[in-house]
C-alpha cells in the first residue's frame, strides 16, 4: 500500500499556484520512492477549462480532495520520469493513501485519463521546439 512519509507545506504565490516548501515524498507500492523536490510550483488538481458541464461536474465532486496526490502526479507530469500511463495509476494510488474515497479517487483518476494527455505532451516539449499538431 502507498503512504506519504512527509506532510506537504505549501505556500500560494498565484491565484492557482502553490510552492513546496520542504520535499514531499510518496512511498509507492510498486516499491518506488517518488520525491517531488522544495520549490516545485504545483496548481494541485485545478481544472482550469470548464467548458462543458461533465468538467463542470466533475470537478465539483474533486474540488478540494487529493492534495497530496496532485503534487506528485503534477510532478510526475513535469519531468516525466515514468510514462503518463504509470502516473496516472501512481496518482489513483496517492489518492488512496492521502484517504480520499475510492469512487472520488477513481473520478480523478478518469478526468487525467481523459484530460491529461496534452498536459503530460506539453510539460515535456521544449520550450523552443515546434508546436505539434
């Protein structure tokens, strides 16, 4: 079973972003230690287009939950250190061991696989290369 073996510390420096201000450490269950590093900016699990009501929807039952979780998954993103696939699950598995509800852990967990893909392509395309179509 996934544990958080540090409690996150955050400080808000933008309307939707927070900063690390000690390391946060995840001990998987796959029997990785992901540690997402001080200094980090993480916007927790916000949705920032709410386009249609499914989004709308859904984020009102996740709004709030999974902290913890989403900075992992959110660093997981950034440096793409596993495949999204594996982030994803790490994340499902964060949730659970930050005690969120398996049914609301799973309605994250089906949002990143919905929604994630461009975010997971984007964090990890170089700042100067071309936009891919």
């Amino acid at each position: 079973m996934s544990r958080f073996t540090t409690t996150l510390k955050t400080e808000q420096i933008g309307k939707w972003t927070h900063i690390l201000l000690d390391e946060l450490v995840l001990a998987d269950e796959s029997q990785r230690v992901i540690t997402v590093p001080a200094g980090f900016a993480t916007d927790f699990a916000s949705i920032k287009v709410l386009h249609n009501a499914f989004l709308f929807a859904l984020f009102a039952l996740v709004s709030g939950y999974g902290n913890y979780a989403a900075t992992v998954h959110d660093w997981l993103y950034a440096t793409g250190a596993v495949s999204r696939k594996q982030a994803d699950a790490i994340f499902y598995r964060a949730l659970r061991a930050e005690g969120v509800a398996r049914w609301r852990a799973w309605l994250f967990w089906v949002g990143v696989r919905i929604g994630g893909a461009g975010r997971y392509s984007k964090a990890l395309r170089p700042a100067n290369s071309p936009q891919q179509p």
